[in-house]
C-alpha cells in the first residue's frame, strides 16, 4: 500500500504529530476552470487552509500513484496539464493505477483516498447528486454512495444547483447521511445561500461540528460520512434568478447535444458561467474558498483533545 499511497512529506508529518490536516480534491484544477484561474484558485484554497492553521492535502493520481499532498509548482504543472487528466471517480482508479494514468479526482475518489490516508475532513466546492430526469436517465453521481459507505466528513457548499436538489436530499437519506447546516438550517443550493429546503440538522459552530464527527465516528464508529454544508456569503452570492434561467438554458443546449455521462457536469457548470457573463465562476471561487476556512477551522477543533 505504501507504494501505491505516497503522502507528501509536509503532510505525512502533521498526521503523525495529530494536527489539522484538510484533504481538497483535483478535478477543480483540471476539469473545474481554465487556466490560470484553476491553478490561483486551487493555491488560493490552500492558502486560505494554512492561514487558519491547518495543512491542505490535495490529491490526485499521476503514473498510478495517489498522491497526498501537493507543492506549488506540482499544481502549476497540473494546471498547465490538465488535459493529460482523466476524471477519476471511485470506478476508475483501478484502471488508472492498472495502467499507470493520470486521473483527477472527484469527491468520491477523494474522499476513498483521503480516508486511506486517515484524513477526516475534506473540503470541496458543490457535491455531484442525482441529476435532473435521472427517473428517466438514472443519472446519479457516486459522490452519493460514497458519502454513505466512507468516514469522511465533506464541507461543501450543497450540491452543485444544476442538480435535482429535493431528489438529492431524499438519497443522502436514504444513505443515512447527516446533512448539517453551518449556521444555517437551510440547504444551500451552491451558488445561492438557501435552496428552499432544510438539512436535517445544523451546528453553530466548528467545535459543535467537530464533537458531531467524533460521535459519529470515534464513538458510534458508523461508516458513512457526514455533509456539512456551508452557504455561499451572501454579498458574494449570485443572483438565484440569474442562474436558474442559465441552468435552464444550460441543461436544453446538453439534450440538444447529448451530452451524457461524466461530460455532464462540467458541459454545464462551463454554459451557465458563459451566459453569465463569468458571474457564477466568481461566485464559485468565493464559496470554495469561504468552505476551506471553515473546513480548516473544523479540522483544528477536531485536534483538540
């Protein structure tokens, strides 16, 4: 396992030594934005992590390796690369680590890795969820199935709004995972702070949403993860009705186009923020960043002993 699992040295040290370490996903650097927006947002994320006194671990796969922990110029140079990326969910590593690839990881494939690694807490944007006609398609993402057979808790902003949300909520139910506003009772809807729906709980602050992971995972020692979810700042937020009648548009163009599978949601995510003018792109940095600092400050209370 040990030549499969490289943890960066940086990283490798901070678990030893019980402090905070935050696991971020890959597929931001090489699927999410353009260059070089992907690459000062993915430093940004960590730099906002090592502010609050935490140590971002990044994780992607390179030559079949699953790799821990980041320096600078490695996210520069997957930025500049990131065609050479495959996204890589839970069903691919074993062909990517098969054949020695390139894979970025999703949600689900970070959130295996990062529990491998024995990091509890993850940070990323939105999560994937069941997508829109998926009574027809069965479209429904793995970082679903995943919150509900790994411990790891994900701070997020919701799931991603190009999502059927209130079908979303009833499967992470159904997977038996909390689903906890941070200081809200309101699920968010990514880009907006309040989809109309509720969590099924809330926590008021870090060390609350730190003793929440411990009973669940110390004490009860359950196997699924827990989804904390943080809304998007509300001066920074883009307007809910701008979005929707992009997404709307966004998800018309992708039948026309049939487009399917993994090209989903990226297709969308690259529409809606080019018939905003670039409105939910920014929105999008400010709500991952927002996430890092309070996925940061859980993962330190998390050290305390």
């Amino acid at each position: 396992m040990e030549k499969l699992l490289q943890i960066s040295q940086e990283v490798r040290e901070a678990l030893e030594k019980g402090q905070a370490v935050v696991a971020l996903e890959s597929t931001i650097i090489t699927h999410g934005m353009e260059y070089p927006t992907n690459v000062q947002t993915a430093l940004g994320v960590e730099e906002e992590i090592r502010n609050k006194g935490a140590i971002p671990a990044t994780i992607i796969v390179t030559k079949g390796i699953l790799r821990v922990g980041l320096t600078q110029d490695e996210i520069e140079e997957i930025g500049k690369n990131k065609h050479q990326y495959q996204k890589c969910s839970r069903r691919d590593l074993a062909q990517i680590i098969a054949q020695k690839g390139y894979g970025s990881t999703t949600v689900a494939a970070t959130m295996m890795i990062a529990h491998m690694a024995g990091i509890k807490v993850f940070v990323t944007g939105g999560i994937g969820g069941v997508h829109r006609g998926a009574e027809h398609t069965f479209d429904i993402s793995a970082d679903l199935v995943e919150l509900g057979q790994t411990p790891v808790a994900v701070v997020c902003a919701g799931a991603k709004s190009i999502l059927d949300i209130p079908k979303t909520l009833e499967y992470l139910e159904t997977q038996g995972v909390p689903v906890v506003g941070y200081k809200t009772k309101h699920f968010p809807n990514f880009f907006t702070p309040d989809s109309g729906l509720l969590c099924s709980t809330f926590v008021n602050s870090s060390q609350e949403a730190s003793e929440l992971i411990k009973a669940q995972f110390d004490i009860l020692k359950l196997k699924n993860g827990i989804l904390f979810c943080v809304p998007v700042p509300q001066d920074q937020a883009a307007d809910g009705q701008i979005v929707q009648q992009a997404i709307d548009k966004a998800l018309k163009e992708m039948d026309e186009q049939n487009v399917n599978g993994a090209l989903v949601t990226p297709f969308l995510l690259k529409r809606v923020n080019e018939i905003t003018d670039g409105m939910s792109s920014k929105s999008n940095v400010a709500l991952i960043r927002n996430n890092a600092r309070v996925g940061a400050e859980i993962a330190i209370q998390l050290c305390q002993k």
